[in-house]
C-alpha cells in the first residue's frame, strides 16, 4: 500500500532520518514498501533537506526501529540524550511518547476485560467506580441522564473535556500536573461538566484516558504500573516501559528534549502521576514488540501472549466513528473497507512519537524524538510530502 494513505504520514519523516540509501533499499525489498519509495536520488533529496534541518539544531534526540513476528528488522538512534549534552542517544534510551501510551493503555485494560476474574466489562458505566459520574451534569448546566462507560472512555466518546478545546486553567491542571496522584487527578476531572452527553460525539481527551486508568485501578486494587507491567510488559519482554522512569534508570538513558519544557520524569520522586494516555516511557525497540504482538493476535488464533482474542483485538481496531476513524486507543485505516493500519501518534511538550502495525504485512514501525524547539516541524514534514510525492 502507498505509505501516502497512512493516517499519520505528517510524522513519518523523522522516523526515516539519516536513513542511508543502501540500507533504506535492503529494508524496502525485505518488507515489501514499494520500490519508488527506494528512489536513491529520492532519499538523497530527503537526506540533504533534513539535514539542512538538523544542522539549525531543531532536533535533539531520535530512535527508531521496525519489527516483525521474525524479529527486529531495523533500529537506529541519532543524536543526544539531552540538548546540548554528550552522551549519544543508543537503542536503550527512554522516551516519553505522550499519546502513543494510549494503545498500551488501551490493550492493558482491555486484557482486563477479557479476564473473568476482572469485574470490568466494555458496557459498564463508569459510576460504577465513580459516583461523581452517576449524576454529571452538563457544561450547558442539563443533566447528563447517563454515566459514561468503559468502551465509551476508550474511544473518547464519553464527553469528557478535551485538549483540543479550550480548557480552563483547572481542567489543564488535573492533566497536566505530574505533582498529583491519579486520584488526586481524577477529583478534579470527575467535578469537571461533561461536554456532551455520553455517546454523541467524538472528542479526544487526555483527561479520559485519567479516569480509564483509576476504574481499572479501582476495579483490581493494583496501581495503573503495576497492571502495566503485568500485564503488557512481563508477558512482551518489555523491561524499559513505565510511566515513572526517574525511579529505575539513570537520568542520562532519559531523553529530556528542550530545557525549557520540563519532562515528568525531570520532576524525581515529586512526579506522582501516571498521565495514563500520555505519559509513558519506552523505547522504539520496545513500541515494536508491542506492535508486533497486536498485529499477530490481529491475523492468529488463539490468544496473543497479552491475553487477548482475536475478536478482542480486532475490536479495538474497529472505529467508532467514521469522522474520526478511532477505535478503542487506536486510529483506524481502511482500504476497501478493511482495517490495514493501527497508528497512534504522540506530541507533548517536545516530545514526539509514532507507532504503526501495518496488518497486512504484520510489520510494526515506531519511532521517537525530542525537540528543541517547535518551528522546523513543519519543514520537516513538508520534506516528507514531497519525498512520499516523488517530487
């Protein structure tokens, strides 16, 4: 399929930076990306532009890998732990991927509701486990008659506020102060007005993805962590995922990006919370395994070792809403109407990633990145449109 149809093409350029043409060739052959896209006199094009790009110092640091059910086809890292320091990003740095942790908070609780032994099921309201949510009320001041549910949280239809609103410096706080526990988080979401009622439309919202961490906490007793490792990254070999890095690994294997925009973990033991869809840390190796892992319990039989059906799976990639082509903690790409792309990307702060399981091919490609600054992003993504373009 032409890389031009993935729904977050607009990021892909980073992850093929300093690609040299050989070996970007040998890779296209092996996975099947289609040979234009192997242009020598393209990649030299893309390669001048971003380094052009590079050198006016916008780019800190970069990982990036591709996988398959066979193994790890590529990885590279480029650039430094932090801006302006020595130490070289390597394949074990840790990356804050910010919306990219929702697929992994969405499998997680997903493998809880395929546990019989879990009381947490797609239908549940979450009042359930949050009895603000049993009377909410309205930002327009009417009542919402409704709790939202689980399913409706994972696919950001519960009308929960969102960022990509206006928020009030209140509604910022509750997902944006990594000094607050998840608890503490979600009082202040939870007294926040639904925007509209339960259900009727789609809004992506960090502060939802707060409260489906604390009703699967709530629901087992066990920290968000602690059912992440559990159940995502003990079973994947996942050993440098968390969403509190500063607490197991030393601070310079922690990509930090611009010092003018503090990361989480930068906070030491005052970083409190799990900012559920947005906070994680990992490494592109690792996002690989995970996509890897989807992508064969996508196309298997059985259950993946994350615990989860097929059907289960493929569920989660169905969306909701055509307008927005979201399914449960993924985005939705369609050829013919048939699913052939689960992609998420992440932006917070000056931290970027991307992650997408082309299903077809059962190939996984992640990528991830810290900024500097903000104002040669688009440069870089114009770089790739004309590159994808054969411009």
């Amino acid at each position: 399929m032409p890389i031009s149809n993935w729904d977050e093409m607009v990021e892909l350029p980073v992850m093929m930076m300093n690609f040299k043409a050989k070996y970007f060739f040998l890779l296209c052959l092996f996975v099947g990306v289609p040979t234009w896209a192997a242009s020598q006199e393209g990649i030299a094009t893309l390669e001048s532009e971003l380094e052009k790009i590079i050198q006016e110092g916008e780019l800190v640091g970069l990982q990036v890998a591709v996988g398959a059910k066979s193994g790890l086809l590529f990885s590279g890292s480029y650039g430094t732990v932090s801006a302006g320091g020595d130490k070289k990003v390597d394949e074990k740095t840790l990356f804050l991927v910010a919306s990219c942790s929702k697929p992994f908070a969405s499998t997680c609780v997903l493998s809880l509701i395929a546990d019989s032994e879990v009381p947490l099921r797609l239908d549940n309201p979450v009042s359930r486990w949050i009895p603000e949510y049993d009377m909410a009320m309205l930002k327009n001041g009417k009542s919402a008659e409704r709790s939202p549910t689980v399913e409706e949280l994972l696919c950001h239809r519960a009308g929960i506020y969102s960022q990509k609103f206006k928020m009030t410096p209140q509604q910022s706080r509750w997902i944006r102060d990594f000094r607050l526990s998840l608890e503490e988080s979600i009082e202040g979401i939870a007294a926040s007005p639904l925007q509209v009622v339960p259900g009727s439309s789609y809004a992506y919202s960090g502060a939802g993805y707060c409260v489906l961490g604390r009703v699967a906490e709530l629901a087992t007793g066990k920290t968000f962590e602690s059912l992440l490792q559990e159940r995502i990254c003990e079973p994947l070999g996942m050993t440098r995922t968390t969403y509190f890095p500063a607490s197991q690994f030393p601070l310079d294997e922690i990509a930090t990006g611009s010092p003018r925009n503090a990361s989480p973990h930068e906070l030491g033991e005052d970083h409190r919370l799990p900012l559920i869809g947005g906070s994680l840390y990992t490494t592109a190796e690792e996002m690989t395994l995970f996509g890897t892992a989807i992508s064969e319990g996508w196309n298997g039989s059985g259950k993946t070792p994350l615990g989860l059906s097929q059907e289960l799976i493929q569920n989660a990639g169905t969306s909701r809403s055509q307008k927005s082509q979201y399914g449960l903690g993924w985005k939705v790409v369609k050829r013919n109407g048939k699913t052939i792309i689960l992609s998420h990307s992440g932006s917070l702060n000056t931290h970027r990633a991307w992650l997408a399981v082309d299903l077809e091919r059962g190939i996984s490609v992640a990528g991830c990145w810290t900024l500097s600054g903000l104002r040669q992003q688009p440069a870089v993504i114009e770089a790739l449109q004309r590159f994808l373009a054969g411009d």
